[in-house]
C-alpha cells in the first residue's frame, strides 16, 4: 500500500494518491489530471475510483476530467446529486482496491453530502482517513456554506457536524492519520495548524471541535462563533463541480493565444475583460497597462482571484511574466476562471515599445512614512490586512479596511488628500491600490515592505 499527499499550497489543498497491487484511487483531485495519469502509468497501475469528499467551495476538481480519461468512477457519499453519472455510496459501503479497503463513512455538516473515507490495510486494520472538509489539523469545516433550506440554518448544520464527529470519526483508534483535504490559509476553516497531516489522537488532544467534555450547544458557539462571509466565488465553484465543466486543455489552449499589444487592445475593447497583471509587485509598481489589477503569481494567486474577481464567468487578458502564461491559466482554472482569452505577447515592454498609454503607482518605504508622519502628524494610512492581523497590532491612526472586503470600504478613501496603504508585506496592498486605481482613486501611495518594515521603524503601534 502506497498514499501520497499532493499538496498545494496556494490554494492549502491536499489531494490524495492510493496504490495497492496495481491499482489507484484519486482522492479530490486537482483540475489538472495528467500527473495522476502519468504517476498510475509509471507504476503500471490503473486509477480505479476517484472519490470526491463533497462538492467543494473553494477550487475546481479533476474529477470530472479524470473520469473521462481513465472511465473510472467518480463516487460520492450519500445525498449527492451530480448531473453527471456518479456511484452515490451508502454509508459505510466498502470499495476493494487491491489488497486494502476504503469505507464510505457519511459525516454531513459542513456539507449535507461530506463523506470520510477510511483505509483500512491487507490486514484489515483502520490505517487513515480522508476527512474533506469535516475535520480539518486544529479545525472542523465551517457549517456556513449549505444552507440549502431556509429551515436549515448554519447552526442546524453545526449541530449535524458535531453528530458525525462524536458518532463516525472520534471513536476510531488513535493511531488512524487524518488527511484533511485544506490546512492553513484555506477559507474553509478559521483556525488549521500549519501542519497537513497528524494522528486522530493528537487532533482529540490538540483540536477544540473534539474536546471530549464538550457540548453539542458549546460546538455549535464555538465552531460558529467569528465565521466571516465566505468568498463570493464559493457558490459558483459549487455549481461547477456539481453540473461539469469544459476540459483543461480546452481552457489552456484559448488562455495562452499570444496577442500583440493591438490585439491585446482590441479583444479588451470588445470583450470587456479583466486586465490581470500577474507579474512581481515591484515591476507593476514601476509600470503597467492603465486599469489592469494587481494579484502575482508569486502570492496566495488563485484564492485572491476568486475572492476580489468573484464572477468566474469575467473575461480575463493576461499580462504575465515570460514563460509562465500557462501556469497562469492553469491556476486561474483552479478555482473556475476559464475565460482567460489570451495573454500580452511581449509582456509589458512589448506594450511599451508600441508607445501605449502606461500608468505606475507610488510607492515609498516604511522609513519614509516615518519621516511623513514625524513632518506632517496625522495623515490618512489603511490597514488592508485581515483583522485579525490588525488586532494583534497596527498602525495607532491606521483604518482597517481588508482586501477581502474592499469594495465594501470604497467611500472610505479620500479623493484629494494623498493617503497610503500597508499590508504585511506589500503584495496585498499592491493588489488593494490596483483595484483603487482601476476605480480612478490614484492619489495613494504604497508602503513597500508593509508592516514587516513598519514594526522596524519609531511609528507608534498598538500592543
């Protein structure tokens, strides 16, 4: 028997790899399927399941595409209703593969559909599960995102949770690993532990949701208790993974047409896309396309996207660094964005050697914010960090207004006076005034180096 966790971390995803003599189940896979192919192939072994944890909220699966190259079944637990041709298991139904076993273990609560899968080796024994989004390192799957039913409340949904946590996976022997299908980052918990794999019996000590002594009624506070509004593309990631989509290659063969910057220009014009610039922040700083957004390649790429882009049906132009148009594609239809239309051939010095309008950005470094705040007093600064970053310490006369929420703070910045923005360490507040300046709000000034930098400075800060 063989399990590999393929982990990613921009969206803290963990799908699954499990080998035994000669055959391959897939276990929430990613959009991008040819590494299962390819690895199964290697082996001489053949994918014979591809078991999905639930409809998932936050990336796009591979299941769809997978089971149409392999024609291996997709499974789902109980109340699944795909509108594509699925094996819907019973709860504890057991699947052979090879010489070991997975049991179907129905745990609704964070979806009424959520499944744990156990594996169970030759022998017989319980190795692990495959917990989805129902226990997480540190964690439970919030019980916010079906509400399918306006007699069914998050708080009905918590209450079904802690049932299948006490009932199916807590009376499972210590020594079980848990696999969750997120870690830290993820927006489908509120508080995961930076480790991707544990044993159940360090979770039952380390975890709140599986405190032996607790209630069902102190659960559902505690689990419900500080839950923000989930993204906007959740839903319809939902609807893709329940309803199908196009093929990866299809999305990749229409995202990476190279286009001059007149193309570029034109497609633009009549399609009314999005000019994404995925490249460094620096290098966006210094110049861009005019209105293009913000949000690199080298940061939590995808989850921003679906956060501050939301519709997955918004066409996308790319401007990308040299080589990594592709990736950029593939990542965007991680999490449902399969309208990307082309990306800027040349890149950005292309755009400029064919003498088109340019805009760049102000930027100034932490000690020079110091100086600022020492000359002037009090000047206009926003925190576009999470608030839980901001509670622990900012910025004494700082505003909090968080990326997440952005377009819920617009009539918060000045339109005149001059105004900065901070984040951690400058990716996010690069995105937050992208967006600002798409919206013609151009009088702000980013803080290169964020609050990492600020703390170096003599600014005062809250403790």
């Amino acid at each position: 028997m063989y399990v590999e966790q393929i982990y990613t971390g921009c969206l803290a995803q963990g799908a699954y790899y499990i080998e035994s003599n000669g055959e391959v189940a897939i276990i929430d896979p990613l959009r991008e399927v040819n590494p299962y192919i390819e690895k199964a192939a290697n082996n001489n072994a053949s994918i014979k399941y591809i078991f999905e944890t639930h409809f998932h909220a936050d990336f796009v699966s591979g299941h769809v595409t997978l089971s149409k190259e392999t024609g291996a079944p997709i499974v789902y637990g109980p109340l699944a209703a795909p509108s594509f041709n699925a094996l819907i298991a019973e709860d504890g139904q057991t699947f052979q593969l090879g010489d070991v076993t997975i049991t179907a273990l129905h745990t609704p609560g964070h979806t009424m559909e959520s499944t744990t899968y156990l594996l169970k080796d030759k022998e017989g024994k319980d190795y692990a599960i495959f917990s989805g989004d129902t226990l997480f390192l540190g964690d439970v799957g919030r019980p916010d995102l079906a509400q399918k039913a306006a007699d069914m409340t998050q708080e009905d949904l918590a209450g079904i949770l802690y049932d299948s946590l006490r009932n199916k996976i807590m009376p499972l022997n210590d020594e079980v690993i848990v696999y969750p299908a997120h870690g830290a980052g993820s927006a489908c918990g509120k508080n995961m532990m930076k480790e991707t794999v544990d044993t159940l019996g360090n979770q039952k000590r380390m975890n709140y949701a599986l405190r032996e002594d607790m209630t069902k009624e102190e659960f559902i506070q505690e689990v419900t208790d500080g839950l923000l509004p989930p993204p906007s593309y959740f839903p319809l990631n939902v609807k893709m993974n329940k309803e199908g989509y196009d093929d990866i290659d299809t999305v990749i063969e229409r995202g990476t047409r190279a286009l001059s910057p007149s193309e570029f220009e034109a497609v633009a014009n009549d399609s009314g896309a999005i000019v994404l610039d995925v490249r460094h922040q620096k290098e966006y700083i210094a110049g861009h396309v005019p209105r293009s957004i913000f949000i690199g390649l080298d940061g939590g790429f995808a989850p921003w996207v679906g956060a501050l882009i939301a519709d997955v049906k918004q066409p996308i132009l790319l401007v990308a660094p040299e080589g990594r148009e592709e990736e950029a594609v593939t990542r965007l239809s991680r999490v449902g964005f399969d309208q990307t239309l082309g990306y800027l051939k040349g890149g950005y010095g292309a755009w400029k050697e064919a003498q088109k309008e340019t805009d760049s950005m102000s930027s100034i470094s932490a000690g020079e914010l110091e100086n600022i705040l020492t000359s002037n007093g009090e000047v206009p600064v926003f925190d576009v960090r999470k608030e839980s970053e901001y509670g622990i310490s900012h910025i004494t006369t700082a505003k909090l207004t968080p990326l997440d929420f952005l377009n819920d703070h617009l009539t918060e910045f000045p339109r005149e006076d001059t105004f900065y923005v901070h984040c951690a360490g400058g990716y996010r507040s690069v995105i937050a005034a992208s967006i600002l300046k798409s919206r013609g709000i151009h009088n702000l000034v980013d803080i290169a180096g964020g609050f990492k930098d600020i703390k170096e400075t003599s600014i005062p800060l809250t403790s």
